[in-house]
C-alpha cells in the first residue's frame, strides 16, 4: 500500500488571492506627446518590410502610432496604409527588435533586426511557470530555437541539444535507432538515482520512467532501454530551455536536481496561412570499423590450422549495412486576431545500420490557442500530440555476458569462416558461446509497438489588470506490447526455443492553479507568482512466456498465436506501481529601475515514495543581479552595450529511487518454515525481504551560481560566464543495516556529498553582416570536477564487465575522495620476453591479486565544448558544428572480449594485441590495458542549402533544398567504436559510467532534403 495525499481544495488558494489583491497597484500616467491638428489629407503609405539580409518578412504588424491604424505586410513584405506625412510607424514582428520610423514620404520601406543577432535583453525567456524579459533574468538559463535545429536527422528532443548549450552533456547509451541517451547538466549527482535532467513539455512535467515495455532476456541480456522522448516529432519543437541552476530549477522542487527542460512546441504566427512541408532521405553507415585480423592475417599468423576454415569474411560487414531513412511531415499555421492555430503530421521510417533493425514513427499534433470575451480575458490553449512508434530490435543486450550479443559474435567470428555452407545454408560454428551471427539474427525476432498520447488544457482568467489565474490539466498516457522470440536453434541459448509478451501501460496525469500578479510603484516592479500542483504516476505491467515453441516457419508465428504451440513458463505473470507528487510553490520577481534584481522562491512537494515522518521536502531558491549598463556611468559606453551581473543560491531534490522502498516487506517461504503438526508437513514462515524505513527522504542538491551576461562592441560581441559549485546532499543508498535487523540492507540517507563545480561560458558574434553576407559564430565550453566526500562506507562498486572468466567482476568505484564512478583495476605495465601481461604490485607482496587493484580517472570528462557556425551569402546558407571533450575515460569492454586469448580458442582478435607480442595463452584480466582516453573532435552537423523565392506563383512562397551530413568525422585516438557512448552496466542500481560493451555504433549519415512553403 501507498501513502494516499489528500487532493487540493481550491479554497486554499483564496487566501494567497487575497494578498495579490491587497497589493497597491500604481497606476502609472503614461506620457503622451502632443501632436497639431494637420489640415492635411491622410496619404497611402506604402513600403516594404524586410530581414538585414533583404529577405521579405511576411505578417509584420506596421501601425500609425498617432491613430492607431494597423496593417500587416503580404507574402513579398509589401504594406499599404493610410497616415500623414510627419507621423510615425512602428514595426513590429515576432523574433525581431521593434522599430519606430518617421513617415517623410509616401514610401517607407524598413529592414527588420533579429532580435538574436541584437542579443536584445527585451527577448523574452522561458522559465518555470512563466517566462520572462532576458534582461530580468537572474538564473543560469540557456534557450535554443527552431532555427539552431536545422542540421541533420535528429529523431528525440536530446539530439537537438548537442554541442548547443554549455554545461549539457548527451552521450549515447546506444546508435541504435530510438535508444535511449544519458543527458547530464553539470555533472554526475547521484550514485544510484540517475542524472537525468526533468522534462517539460509545453507545462507538462514528464516521468523519467520507462514508456516502452521491456526486451526479456532469451539468452542474449536485455536490450537497452528505449529513449523516452522519442515520440516527439522535433519539427514541431518551437524552442528547448535548459534551467541549470538551482535558482532557476527550484521551482520545480523535488525533480529539478538534475537541471530541467522545458520544450516548448510550436504555434501560429501573424500573416497569411502557412502550409510547409518537410521531407529528406538519408543515407548512413557505420562510423568506423574495428581493425581485426583478416582471413589472411589470420592464416599468416600461424596458428593452429585447424582453425583455417577456408573462407574469407569481413563479419562486421555482414551485419552492418547502409541504411535509408525517410521523413516527411507537413504543418499547418495561422494565427488570427484572438488566437492562433498550428497542426501536423509526420512519418518517419529509418533502417538501423545493423541487419533487422529499425524505427518507424508517425506523429500527429494540433495546438490551438483562442481567447474570449472582452479584450481576451479568457484565453484557453490546447496542446496535443500522438505518436505510433514501431521498433525492430536485434539481439544485442548489455547484461548478456561474454558471449550472448550479435556484435561480439561478428566481431569474434573466424574471417577463415563462410557465412554460408557448401548447401545454401548458414555455417554452424559448432561451438558453444560462439554461433554465426548471421544465423543468430535470423532466428531471433524482437518487435515493440508504442502508441502514446500526450495532451494538455490551460485556461488564463485576467481578474484584474495584471493579475491572472491559470489552470493546467494534463494527461500523459502510453500503451506498449514488445514481442520477443528466439526460435527453436543449433546454439546453446534457448535451443528450444522462446516467445515472451511485455504489455507496458503507464498513465501520467497533471492538475496545476496558479495565480501571477505583476503591478509596479514608479520604478518598483513586481512579478508574484502562487500556485498548487497534483500529479500522479501510475504503471502497469503484464508478461507471460512459452518456451519449447514450434520451429520457424512450423505454423504460426507466436507473436500472432502464442497458445499454437510450447509450455507456458510465466503464466500470466504482472506488476503495479502508483505514486503521487502533491506541490505548492511560489515566486516573487522584483527589479528596481531595470537595474537592481531580485528572484526568490520556494517550492514545498509531497511524495508517496518517502516515509511517513519525510512526506515533504522544502526547496528554496534566492537570486540576486545587478544590470551595470543601465548605470549612468556606462549610458554613453562605446564598449560595452549590455552587462549584468548576477549571483544565486538554492536547494533542489531528487525523487528517483523505487517505489515502496520505505514500507516493509515480507513474504511466505518455505526456507523459514517450521514442523507445527505432528504429521510433519513443513509449514512456510514468514521471511521479511525489507526493512522498513519511515524516515527516508529526498536526495537534496545546493547549488551556487555566479555569472555575467554581455554584449560588446556594438553587440558583435556577445556571450554570459558561470562559475557554479554543486553538491548532492543526503544521498539514497542501499547499504548493510545494523546489527539484529530482519534484513542485512537499508535504504537510508546517508551523510555523504558528492560535488560537483565548474566554469561555463558560451561566446558569438556576428563576424560579418551586410546586405548580401551574414556568418554568425558562437563557441561554448564547460569545466567538471567531481569528487565524493563522507561516503560511511569504505567503497560502492558498479560497472559489471563481461568477458570469459570476469563474472562479477566491476570497473566502477565509489570512494571518498575520488570522482564519482572512477576505475578500479590492475594497472597493465607491458608484456614479458614469453608475452605474459605483467601488472603492478601495489602491496610488494610477490603475486598479483585483488589487492593490487588500483583506482584510476574516471569517465567524466573535465572540459567540453561545442562550436557552431552559420553563414549565409544571399539565398545560400551554410552552417556547421563541433563537439568535443577532454579529461575523460572508457573501459574498452569490446576490447576486452576481444583479447589475445581468442587467438587460443578459434575467434578472432584485434590487430593491435596481435601485434604486441602477447602470449596467446594469456587469460583476460580487467586491467589499465583496456582503459582508453575518451577525448574527441567531431564534426558532428553541417549543411549547405538553397532557397528558392517563388514570389511569381501565388500559391507557392519558397522552396529551401539542402545537403546535410552527421558524424562526417572525429579526430580521437580512442579504438573502439565511439567515443561518445555509454553501456549500462550498473551493479544492484548503482550507476555504471564509461563502459563501452560492444554498443551498437553510431552512424554517419548523409541527407538530401527539401522545405517547401506554401
């Protein structure tokens, strides 16, 4: 059983309602200027409005300040008004400074500034619950928009991300289309509870939980677990921004730790109608090949010749393939004088660069916003979108050992060896932990189909001139059925074959009112913000299993008709989880002549996943900034045209542990039974499996922040600085429990700290603008050091390797004084004169064992770096990016199964330990030998495109063509697939970090795409 939170009662709103209206609201008399009555008659004015590139901009609002008559400019950028010469224009259009102009003559025609080329501080920001001007901004916030998304086939949210935002890590768990990334800001916080930030979507908090039924373990592992965000179609992505600190995340309370993203989807804009259709085919292939031995180096190198089988195969070409992928998607806008509308449909189909994989995604969104009654008081927006996601998977699990994954089977595989025998059919290998990959991938078979729905409802009252009140109701809902089979086969797992069914329902819904008050005395403005929120989580599962199920091609397939054939061994087997998140929060925004700012606010949450005697944390944030160039002193500045200073403090939760940790368990076992009877019938006892603890509670982060925010040299210059220190308190762990327990763990908070601090800074300009060439250029870059502190116990371990004989041995290690997640290894000094590994001996004892393990870096990287740049010269466009990192390392897994020893037992191995010498009778050993630098430069987008003007065709306005390349290179020394990637390998749900186990590797993919606007 849970712990049930009491629902909210509105009425407990009325008192905060009451102190917003008890406030004394200034009303402030604006200055009009006084114009002469002219005797002259009213001219037409015409013009025409464009970008600084010349470009027609069309739906720019152009309105006679005088007399408030309003027009907008046509598709070409044309207007027409009425006005006398001597009165003034103003301009206006979303994304672009205002401009105010003079009429002189009959023709006015203005070009528009982008308010991103200006770096205006009057650009308006996301934040929690609201959004505000940039110039008022205290917190450390970095926001992109759809026009930084150009480049490359980005299928989730993450993607997009990537080398834009200082600070923001994505690496891969896996290149498999769909999988899953590991997003982290600022550093790794927690040992066990994840480092992924908080999600939202357009106001709608997401579950960091699985949404896609899991892959069963048929003798190959676990498939990695699928990306979450990946129903999104990224097309309709308006902007993504990233709250980093705790000032800006506190809002969010007990899921903010980790950063928090607000997506933000797109809407209608003023103007005509827009219709744009999207389309592109790409073309990928794998990013690099490992370099193994040969059929002929194979042969050269003398080993027994029993193993020359007579062939001649390159396996990783076997299995690897060049993939096509497609993606069309259509959209439709229009805004009108109450509201604005905005819908799509998309389908995407992309091949897996690995045999039998693949994703396939259609999305269908429509956002809608009106407003009613008089001058919009009543304004209710819809938010809406569902996505059908249909997944191939291939046996490639992270947990399946030395020898249960279709990649270590490739790249193990004899190159002496055919695919295919003298009669057509696949070569058995005869061995056991070692098949054909080519007959492994043909009798396994892994579909997962995903519907998922995610819609929301927000209606703003205006009760009185700034104060609004705000209602949310969202709802998240997903539907998942993963079929797994492994037919009847000649190998050693599963040979009877297996057919398993996973249903994943999970149900997410949101209840939000909040009320915002923004008023001002004179040069006093405030911004007051209270409000209430409920969410609920609930999951379910169902799975059932038969094994010894027909031969393939025998009947029906199980996925169609399970009961056809074989026994059921999970008869029907399910789960449940449910918990609930009840939150008040507030804020108060205050700046004193745009010049002096202050944010504070607090935010109390209340889980059903912590004991009883910890139900509520509070979260509080305060935040101070000072804007140097509103001075007087810096009003005539030449140099320096924006600074502000700012500094901010607060605290920031983590929920993520497992549901019902707190609540005892027990349960009916014969191994604590007892004789009650005289018969002698063993009566099960009572075994308790958890040991309650009322007192747990929420992991908490306190984070510094210092920072500056400018623009130079009549902006061409502009960019922010951060310095931050972090550091996780009371963090969850699963440790020994004290003497006389029931059980021999706890959960518990314990009095640990991990820290984690660092520069951040992100710099652009605009090198060149001019009429006919515009190149903008911007870097980023971001500094780590992790260390953990007053850990209670001598030493945490994660990161389970696999390999022949490495059962239970980890890579990973929690200690005091050492970043989080270092290695904990042998140390490899070289090989002897008869090729035998020679190790450090750490204690001078004479022989190596686990006391010679030694702890080395980590996989954290202390710097990175992303660089981007766009130019454009008339109607062509070209942009590209860099990623990179430094300071960081990887545990070479794949490496390690491919060691010297395979040379013994006919498999392959990698050119490099052939050519060191070593002996082949060597046994593997975890150990600094396959410890690799994971630094790297990647060329990770670049586009070059075209846009045709199709002005003459009145039902046609534009068509953009493109070329476009991912992954095109990367500079690093690193020999494994990727340098940027991920394994889960975590030990009892302590995070695994930096170990690479033969990862589906990431793709270089080229595209050809089209944007036509209608």
């Amino acid at each position: 059983m849970y712990h049930k939170i009491n629902f909210f009662k509105f009425k407990k709103l009325i008192p905060i309602a009451i102190i917003f209206l008890a406030a004394n609201q200034a009303h402030a008399e604006g200055l009009m200027a006084n114009y002469s009555v002219s005797s002259q008659v009213n001219e037409t004015i015409t013009g025409n409005i464009t970008d600084q590139e010349g470009s027609p901009i069309e739906g720019a609002t152009v309105k006679v300040v005088e007399t408030g008559a309003t027009t907008t400019t046509d598709a070409s950028g044309n207007y027409s008004i009425s006005a006398n010469i001597g009165q003034t224009l103003s301009i206006s259009y979303d994304g672009y400074a205002n401009q105010i102009v003079k009429i002189s003559s009959t023709s006015v025609s203005v070009k528009l500034q982008s308010k991103k080329d200006a770096t205006s501080i009057e650009e308006v920001t996301l934040v929690g619950y609201g959004s505000q001007k940039k110039s008022d901004l205290t917190g450390a916030v970095s926001q992109l928009k759809a026009e930084n998304f150009k480049e490359g086939m980005n299928i989730s949210v993450d993607n997009l991300m990537q080398g834009k935002i200082a600070g923001v890590r994505i690496v891969q768990s896996s290149g498999e289309p769909g999988a899953g990334v590991n997003v982290s800001i600022r550093g790794i916080g927690s040992i066990r509870s994840g480092s992924t930030p908080l999600f939202v979507v357009d106001g709608v908090p997401l579950s960091n939980d699985a949404v896609s039924a899991q892959s069963p373990n048929v003798g190959l592992g676990n498939a990695q677990a699928k990306n979450p965000l990946n129903f999104l179609n990224t097309n309709d992505i308006e902007s993504i921004t990233v709250l980093k600190d705790a000032s800006a995340a506190a809002i969010y309370g007990a899921r903010g730790s980790n950063g928090v993203v607000l997506v933000t989807t797109k809407r209608g804009k003023k103007g005509e109608p827009m219709f744009t259709y999207d389309t592109y085919l790409g073309f990928s292939s794998v990013i690099k090949k490992l370099d193994l031995m040969t059929a002929d180096e194979y042969r050269s190198a003398g080993i027994n010749k029993l193993y020359d089988h007579g062939g001649n195969t390159d396996w990783q070409d076997e299995i690897y393939r060049n993939a096509v992928s497609s993606n069309h998607s259509v959209s439709f806008s229009k805004a009108t004088e109450t509201g604005n509308y905005f819908a799509s449909l998309s389908h995407m189909d992309q091949d897996g660069i690995v045999l039998n994989s693949g994703f396939k995604r259609t999305t269908a969104r429509l956002n809608a916003e009106e407003s009613f009654f008089d001058n919009k008081r009543l304004k209710v927006k819809v938010n809406l979108t569902a996505s059908d996601i249909k997944e191939t998977g291939v046996p490639n699990g992270g947990n399946a050992g030395s020898d249960g994954q279709l990649i270590i089977h490739a790249l193990m595989a004899n190159p002496t060896r055919s695919v295919y025998d003298e009669n057509g059919n696949f070569t058995n290998f005869n061995m056991n932990a070692h098949y054909n990959p080519l007959y492994l991938l043909s009798v396994y078979n892994d579909k997962t189909n995903t519907f998922r729905v995610l819609g929301n409802t927000e209606a703003t009252l205006r009760i009185l001139p700034g104060l609004h009140y705000k209602f949310n109701l969202g709802i998240d809902k997903t539907m998942s059925e993963r079929n797994t089979t492994m037919y009847p086969n000649l190998t050693d797992r599963t040979p009877k074959g297996m057919y398993v069914q996973a249903n994943l329902d999970s149900y997410n819904v949101l209840l939000e009112h909040y009320l915002t008050y923004d008023f001002n005395l004179n040069k006093h403005n405030f911004s007051l913000l209270g409000g209430f929120s409920y969410q609920k989580f609930k999951s379910t599962g169902t799975y059932f299993g038969v094994r010894d199920i027909a031969a393939q091609g025998a009947g029906i397939a199980p996925e169609i008709n399970p009961g056809y054939s074989g026994t059921a061994f999970v008869p029907g087997a399910g789960y449940a989880q449910e918990n609930e998140l009840q939150s008040y929060f507030g804020r108060v925004n205050y700046n004193f002549d745009k010049k002096y700012l202050l944010t504070a606010s607090l935010r109390a949450d209340g889980s059903t996943r912590f004991g009883k005697n910890n139900k509520y944390g509070y979260f509080p944030s305060v935040a101070v900034g000072w804007t140097v160039s509103n001075e007087n002193f810096l009003s005539d500045s030449q140099f320096i045209n924006e600074l502000k200073l700012r500094g901010s403090w607060g605290q920031t939760g983590n929920q993520e542990v497992p549901n019902k940790i707190t609540q005892a368990s027990s349960s009916l076992t014969q191994a604590a039974g007892y004789y009650l009877y005289d018969n002698l019938n063993l009566i099960n006892g009572v075994s308790i499996n958890r040991t309650v603890n009322p007192d747990l509670k929420w992991e908490v982060v306190e984070q510094t922040n210092i920072g500056a925010d400018f623009s130079l040299f009549k902006n061409k210059l502009y960019g922010s600085l951060e310095y931050y220190h972090k550091t996780t308190k009371d963090p969850i762990l699963n440790i020994p429990s004290s003497p006389l327990s029931p059980t021999s763990t706890v959960w518990r908070n314990v009095d640990a700290q991990i820290v984690n601090k660092g520069f951040e800074f992100s710099l652009g300009s605009e090198i060149i603008k001019n009429e006919n060439f515009t190149w903008s250029f911007d870097v980023n870059g971001a500094t780590v050091n992790n260390v953990v502190k007053d850990l209670p116990v001598s030493a945490i371990y994660s990161g389970e390797v696999s390999g022949p004989g490495l059962s239970g041995v980890t890579a990973n290690i929690y200690r005091n004084g050492y970043e989080a997640g270092s290695f904990y290894m042998y140390n490899y000094l070289g090989v002897d004169a008869n090729g035998k590994y020679i190790y450090e001996d750490l204690n001078t004892d004479g022989r190596i064992d686990q006391n010679d393990r030694k702890i080395f870096e980590g996989a954290i990287p202390n710097f990175t770096f992303g660089v981007n740049s766009y130019m454009k010269y008339k109607k062509l466009d070209f942009a590209f990016s860099f990623i990179g990192q430094t300071g960081g390392y990887l545990v070479n897994n794949t490496a390690l199964d491919l060691n010297i020893n395979n040379l013994a037992s006919d498999r392959n191995v990698l050119n490099d330990f052939y050519s060191s010498g070593a002996n082949f009778t060597n046994q593997p050993q975890l150990s600094s030998l396959y410890l690799e630098k994971s630094d790297f430069i990647r060329l990770n987008n670049v586009r070059l495109g075209y846009t045709f003007d199709m002005n003459q065709l009145k039902f046609l306005r534009s068509i953009n063509l493109y070329v476009s390349a991912q992954n095109l290179f990367t500079i690093t020394n690193y020999s494994g697939y990727d340098p940027l990637v991920d394994t889960n390998k975590q030990v009892g749900g302590n995070q695994s970090l930096g170990i690479d186990y033969t990862t589906y590797p990431s793709a270089k993919t080229f595209i050809l795409g089209a944007t036509v606007k209608f």
